[in-house]
C-alpha cells in the first residue's frame, strides 16, 4: 500500500473510532484493564497516547517526526 492510503485508512479509522483502544475494550467481557493506558494509568485514548502522554521517549518521537 502506499503512503496515501495508510493516512486515508488511518484518519477514516480514527474518525470512526475502530482502533481497539480505551472504550473498545470495555465492551469485551474480562478485557477492561486493556482499556486503560499502560505507561501512566489513566483512560487510553489516541489524542492521550499521540498527544498528551508525559511517558519517556513521547516527547523524542515528537522531535524526530517534526524532522520528516
């Protein structure tokens, strides 16, 4: 695939709410600890994870993706 359709796929999956992440996992029987982000114990999320996560290494990624 190319570049274009993965960020196609991945903002329609974000605008859709596909990825399993934070409520997805509420809704499966003995999977609710899954919904919370592991690094720092609160409600998983992407805008927490790629946005507002204070974990080790975030704030590097950030700095090397401006530089893309």
């Amino acid at each position: 695939k190319d570049l274009e359709k993965l960020t196609q796929e991945f903002f329609w999956k974000c605008i859709h709410n596909t990825f399993r992440v934070g409520d997805f996992w509420t809704q499966v029987k003995n999977s609710e600890i899954k919904g919370i982000y592991h690094t720092c114990g609160v409600p998983e999320s992407l805008e927490h994870i790629a946005l507002e996560c204070d974990a080790p290494g975030q704030k590097l990624i950030w700095l090397f993706t401006q530089q893309l």
